[in-house]
C-alpha cells in the first residue's frame, strides 16, 4: 500500500478518545518522509474560526509558513497536554530560521468551555508558537469535516466535567496551505522534527 493511500485512509477514519490514561491512542502511522515523498493529501482547505484575542483569523493568512494542526479541548487529561508538549520540544529543536517559518494551530472542539480568553491562557504553559481558535459548535465542527477528523462528547465523567472523544493525529501543512502529511499521536519528537523538516523543504 503506497504512503499516500495509507495516510488518506487513516485520515478519513481513526480517532481516538481523550480520556484518562490507559485509553488507546491512534494505531502508528508510517515514518517521517523526504520531501519528495509527501503527498498531497484530500483534505483541508480555507477557514476562518475566532483566535486567543478574539479576533477572526483565516488560515490562508499563514500562507508561506508551515502549519500544525490539531483538534483538542484545554481541559483534556491526557493527549491534548501530551501533544502540545511534543510540539514544543520540537519546536525547540528547530534552528530560529526554521522556527520562523513553522505555525501551530489549536482548533478547540470544545468551545463550550474553551473561549478565546481561556484558549490564550492555556497556550501560555506550553514553549510553542500557536495560535488557539474556536468558534461556534457549527463552525468548528465544519472545519472539522474539512480535514476528516472527529470529535463528539462522552459519557464519562471527571472533577472538571465531561471528556470528549476526538482525532489525537496532527495535520501537516505545507506553506502553500496543502495538507502533505500526518503526524501520529504515538511519533516520537525525533519524527515531529523530521516531518516538519520535510514540509519545510516542500515549500
């Protein structure tokens, strides 16, 4: 099975639960790419959701940058936390130059609960250069549908309210805003840093 219909497959179809720990996360994906080898995925596009300043924000304005995506909520126990960690010390792992090429994007899927104010706030116990969205329920979950990720609330239950069930993966984008790859919640930092470094030399 060639690389690019293994990433679209597991794009359209795995999620996974952020819940308390011991749950499973997504199966592992395939390694880190060259940049002749990413593909271009069929997912993503343009959207406009509110930032951390509670200002609109367009994701076409990072055009020329490389852009992380994920979905998550600030009071996930475990893999939301786990990734923004990653992300950061992957981040911290890039030359400046490289640095200031690269964005993170943080879709809440919780926008019950995470508003700009708590999104900009959460952001800051973490060393990476993102940017918090959230939106209305219908606008998130439309963007949602546009890169083939899922999130819906669970019945469980904790001290700080419901947990949701959500895509844990995080979508690569290449500066011209295309979605070349997926980076497994499972990959180790070495990897994120490799794929990043791939969708850098894609620009």
């Amino acid at each position: 099975m060639t690389r690019h219909l293994i990433l679209a497959v597991f794009v359209l179809s795995v999620s996974a639960a952020c819940a308390p720990a011991g749950d499973s996360a997504t199966p592992a994906a395939s390694g880190a790419a060259t940049a002749a080898e990413l593909p271009l995925l069929p997912i993503g596009g343009d959207f406009t959701l509110i930032d951390q300043d509670a200002r609109p924000f367009t994701l076409s304005s990072l055009k020329g940058k490389v852009v992380l995506i994920f979905f998550g909520y600030t009071m996930c126990p475990d893999a939301c936390p786990t990734t923004l960690s990653k992300l950061s010390s992957a981040y911290s792992r890039l030359t400046p130059e490289e640095r200031a090429r690269v964005k993170a994007v943080y879709i809440s899927i919780d926008p019950e609960r995470d508003t700009p104010a708590v999104m900009k706030e959460h952001l800051t116990y973490f060393g990476v250069d993102a940017i918090g969205l959230t939106g209305t329920p219908e606008d998130t979950a439309k963007v949602a549908r546009q890169f083939g990720a899922h999130f819906e609330k669970t019945s469980d239950k904790t001290a700080a309210g419901y947990l949701m069930s959500h895509t844990v993966s995080v979508f690569g984008l290449d500066a011209n805003g295309q979605t070349r790859v997926l980076i497994d919640y499972e990959a180790s930092v070495d990897t994120v840093v490799n794929e990043i470094r791939a969708l850098l030399a894609a620009a």
